[in-house]
C-alpha cells in the first residue's frame, strides 16, 4: 500500500490523541541512546520525529540546547506542554527547516523506517549536522522473530502508519551510501533492561543509563541501534 504524506501525518495525530505518550517508551529507556552519543552540555542535539519529546525530556539533564520536529502537530502540541525549553517544529524530515551543519548529536528512534523517502531524510538529516556530528538510529530488523510472526497479521496497521523494516547488512549500506560511517551497532537496549530488571526479581536496580552487550547474536535483534558519523 502507497501512503501519502498526509495518510501518514492522519495516522500519528489519530495515535498521539488516543494515546498520547502511551504511544512510546518511558522517559528512563531514551537515557542510553544519550550516553551512546557521549552527550554533553555543550552540545546541539536535533531530534528527528521526535513525537511529543519524551526523548527530549530525557536529553534535558545533559543539554539545554534542544530541538525536534516531527510531522504530527499534535505530537509537537504535546511536546511544547511537556517541555517547554525545547524548540519544537512541525515539519518533514525530508525538509529539515535548519541551516547546514547546525546540530552536534543527531537521533532518530523508531522512525526512519516510516520516512517515505529514507534517503532523502538521512541527506537532510547529514545536511545539518556539523562535520564532526554524531547520529544515532533505531531501525527495525525484518529479519527478527518478531517482525517475520506479525507482520503478516499487522500488515494493514503497519501500512497506515507506514511502518517498515529492513536486514542488518542492508541498513548498513543504506547509511554508507549516504556519506555516513557506521561506529557502532547495538542490539535496542530497552528489552534487554527490561529483561534484566526482571530476571533480578527486583532485588539488583537496573542502570538503564548503561548499554548491555547481549549473547545472542545481533542479527537476532528486533531492532538495531546505529551510531553513526558523517565520512569525510
């Protein structure tokens, strides 16, 4: 099914209304993906399909200099509530409103696989990092358990939202291709918390500030965390 952009945004503000920050994972698992990108006070930090900000608010103990947009206006009615310091934007990721080189850390969680056009958000999303830029990317993994079982019983509800998924090695040169070098992949980190808040029975806090290196193979991951930077 071919989604317009304006079925796309219908779906989010229908979700976001509904569901609000339901819709996402709680503040405590966007922590790592901050300490993956060694964010500092100092630093810029854009965040693409930020949603209602939840990613932001977590960002808010290591820079005060925060931005998102997304394409939801009542994602970004929401986010301004929530937090207030943050520059919020409605736009598309294929458009960013931002001059060149202008951001520090880059993230996009959860999103770019429902871009309709992925490799002009990640040219975009190059374009207004500095040279020395770091990005990170929470991609889904279509060759996961979970992603081959529901797939075919979701389709509808994933097409609405235009949702996607593609294989380790061809996220990889996807990035590549699009002038980034791939620093570091890990497997998502918020399961893997989970599960070890878990499996202690409460009785050992989880630090979910800090990554957890799993057994099983990579390529066994629902989702993948790429931390990227720009090639020369």
């Amino acid at each position: 099914m071919t989604q317009t952009q304006k079925a796309v945004v219908d779906w989010f503000d229908s979700t976001y209304r509904r569901k609000g920050t339901r819709y996402l994972r709680p503040v405590r698992a966007y922590f790592v993906f901050l300490e993956l990108l060694g964010a500092r006070p100092e630093h810029r930090l854009l965040d693409v399909a930020c949603g209602p900000g939840v990613l932001l608010r977590a960002a808010s103990e290591y820079t005060a200099k925060l931005h998102g947009i997304d394409i939801s206006p009542v994602a970004i009615e929401q986010g301004r509530k929530a937090i207030p310091s943050a520059e919020l934007a409605v736009g598309n990721a294929e458009r960013l409103p931002y001059a060149d080189a202008t951001f520090d850390l880059i993230t996009c969680l959860g999103s770019l696989e429902r871009m309709l056009d992925v490799r002009q958000a990640l040219r975009e999303m190059r374009r207004v990092g500095a040279p020395s830029a770091k990005y990170c990317f929470l991609v889904r993994n279509s060759a996961s358990f979970g992603w081959k079982w529901w797939a075919p019983i979701t389709a509808q509800y994933r097409a609405k939202g235009h949702a996607g998924a593609d294989t380790l090695t061809n996220w990889q040169r996807l990035f590549e291709s699009e002038g980034f070098r791939v620093a570091d992949v890990l497997p998502d980190q918020y399961p893997l918390h989970r599960r070890r808040r878990w499996s202690s029975l409460a009785l050992r806090p989880v630090d979910f500030r800090k990554p957890i290196t799993p057994d099983a193979p990579l390529e066994r991951a629902n989702e993948f965390v790429f931390l990227l930077e720009q090639t020369s």
